[in-house]
C-alpha cells in the first residue's frame, strides 16, 4: 500500500485565509465599486455593460453546470466575479452586445474547457477581454476614441513632443485634451489639502489634474473611469487577507520604478523624470496589479515562482505600454505571464517540492 505524501512531496498550494466564494465575492465588490463609479458620468452605459455580461456569465455558468451541481457554481460568485472584472477592463462606450459575447468566451472556453474553476491557464475575464480585443479590433479602438490615452499614443506615433516629459503635462500643453482638473474646484480643493499638509513637508507639490484622473469622465476603460472606488476595494480586499498583498506592491514598484527612470523618454522628457502618477492612475494599473497579478489559481504558487512572474509582468507591462505605445499594456503583459504559468508550476514541483521532499 503506497504511504501518503508528506506536504513537501505533495504538488505545490496556496493557502489564502478566506474560501473561494467568500474571495469571489469581494472581488465582486471591489470591481462593482468601480463600475458604479464610471456609470454615475456615462448615464449608465458602464452599468448597462457589466450588467450584459454579468447575464451572459451567469446564463453560461448554468447551461455547462445546472445539471450536475444545481445552484452551487453560480452560488460560489466565480461567475460574478469574472463578468464585472471582466467589465472593468472594457472600454465605456463599447456596444453591450460585445459585453455579452465576450462574458460567454469567458466563461465557456477560457474556464470550463480546461475544467473549471482552478484549471484554467487564465483569468477568465482577461480571457474575454482578449477574445473582444483581438475579434474586434476595430470596434474597440473606436470605443475608446476620444480618450486620453488614445489620443496621446496616437499623437506619439506623430512625434509628437512637449510636456517636459510628463503625459499630462503633453496632453494639456498640446490642447488635445481639455482636463477638468484645470478649473475643478474638487480638484482644487483637495490638491490645496494635500500640497499645505503633507507635500509641503518634502517641498513638492502635486500639479492639477491628477485628482480629476481619480474621477475621469472622459470616454476610457470602466477602470480608469471608476479609479478612486476601484482604489478603495482594493483596499478593502488587502485589509481582508484575500491574497498575497505583497504582490501588488511588488508590481506597482517595479512598474513605478520603471516609469520614473524610462517613462518620460516618449514624451520629450530625460531619464528619471517619468510620471509616476499618471502611469498609476490611467491605463488599468490598478485592475492589472490588484485583480490579475493577483490572482492566486492562474499564478504560481511558491513565492519564489510568484515574485518571479510579478517582476516579468511589470516589466512587460511598462514595456509594451511606454515603448510599444499600447495604452493597456498592462493587460497583454498578464496574458502573456499567464501563458508561461503551467511551465512555472512544473519547474516549482519539480524543484522547490519533490526534491525537498527526497531529502527529509
């Protein structure tokens, strides 16, 4: 009779102190605190979209599930979870209709065709944003016309200069886009806050229209139009211990790093005058490092093979966004981390777990 493997002999696991559907469903939170966000300045079009594909995900979920486990898999917010991230990384003014077919992707091929939860190589709404991505282009760059972001990297594409290296300041100084920041008294208000109390104490002083990014109604992504709610839940989800809160830190550093050193040279600047701010608050930073980098069933699982693969996807991230000039770089960078994932669990279990478990 074969004796049961010891932990160290057994395949690699995290361990996260919630259980699954209690971490779903406060990824649910967090990402419907930004979808509210972004529909309370778009009369609801941000709403309309994540609840198409929030219909579309749980009517797929049943028809693959219903008959052998009832209620059970809709119960766990698996589904829920996957459509609303799903949603943020979808642009505002796409139609509803690519919302549904995208939710369906999701959760149809991306999960259930390699097994469920747990088994698939990628997280299921970065699986359906893809799928709408790279079907229709066209139509997706269309939706986000008008942006900031697209028109900045348009206008890059031109040679276009200015701004002392920072983005904002380009998109200001070039006319092409007109910030609320400039004149909002919310702006204002909170910028005198922060620039009398705490900037003043390292002699800085935070310029106008950061705190307008955090509440943006220019046409974007749900996550960066619902950027100050989507940093709450976000908050909320590391007060709960639902994963591993050094991952995100880790990525927004090095990605950070990486802007302040290298980020200004598109946008005129030189070397270590990047902004850090703006790479932060626009371009689904936040949703990358916070809801995919994250995510614990389709990463590593030792810290080694997790610090690793956050590393790697920062630098991608900024890679493909500051030198290849695609505005949601950050979200081909975790794809592309996800793809290598099967080969990182099989070096893990082969290196950090049998042969510990060899020699105890």
């Amino acid at each position: 009779m074969r004796e049961k493997k010891t932990p160290l002999e057994q395949e690699p696991q995290i361990n996260i102190s919630r259980s699954t559907s209690g971490r779903m469903w406060l990824i649910c939170f967090c990402a419907g605190l930004g979808v509210i966000q972004s529909g309370l300045s778009d009369s609801g079009a941000s709403l309309l979209i994540a609840l198409t594909a929030l219909v579309s995900a749980v009517l797929t979920e049943l028809l693959l599930t219903y008959k052998k486990s009832g209620l059970e898999k809709i119960k766990d917010g698996s589904a829920a979870a996957s459509a609303l991230v799903f949603s943020l990384l979808l642009p505002n003014d796409i139609h509803p209709v690519y919302a549904g077919l995208g939710a369906a992707f999701a959760l149809g091929v991306v999960k259930h065709s390699f097994g469920g939860l747990g088994s698939n190589w990628v997280n299921p709404g970065l699986g359906g944003w893809l799928f709408v991505r790279l079907s229709w282009p066209s139509f997706f760059v269309r939706a986000l016309e008008g942006s900031p972001l697209s028109i900045l990297h348009e206008s890059l594409r031109g040679e276009l200069s200015g701004g002392q290296g920072s983005p904002l300041g380009l998109l200001k100084t070039s006319g092409l886009v007109q910030f609320p920041g400039d004149a909002s008294p919310l702006d204002g208000l909170i910028r005198s806050f922060l620039n009398n109390w705490i900037f003043s104490i390292t002699g800085t002083e935070l310029p106008a229209g950061y705190i307008d990014l955090l509440v943006s109604r220019s046409p974007g992504i749900i996550a960066d139009r619902g950027l100050l709610a989507l940093i709450l839940g976000t908050i909320i989800i590391a007060a709960s211990r639902v994963g591993r809160a050094w991952i995100p830190a880790v990525f927004l550093g090095v990605f950070g790093f990486l802007v302040r050193v290298f980020g200004a040279l598109p946008y005129g600047g030189m070397s270590g005058q990047g902004d850090v701010l703006f790479g932060f608050f626009s371009g689904g930073t936040f949703a990358a490092a916070f809801l995919l980098a994250a995510e614990p069933a389709t990463g590593a699982k030792s810290n080694t093979g997790v610090l690793c693969s956050v590393i790697i996807g920062a630098i991608l991230a900024w890679f493909f966004r500051y030198q290849g000039l695609e505005p949601y770089g950050a979200f081909f960078a975790a794809a592309l981390v996800n793809a290598f994932t099967p080969l990182i669990r099989s070096f893990e279990g082969r290196r950090f777990y049998a042969s510990r478990g060899r020699t105890s």
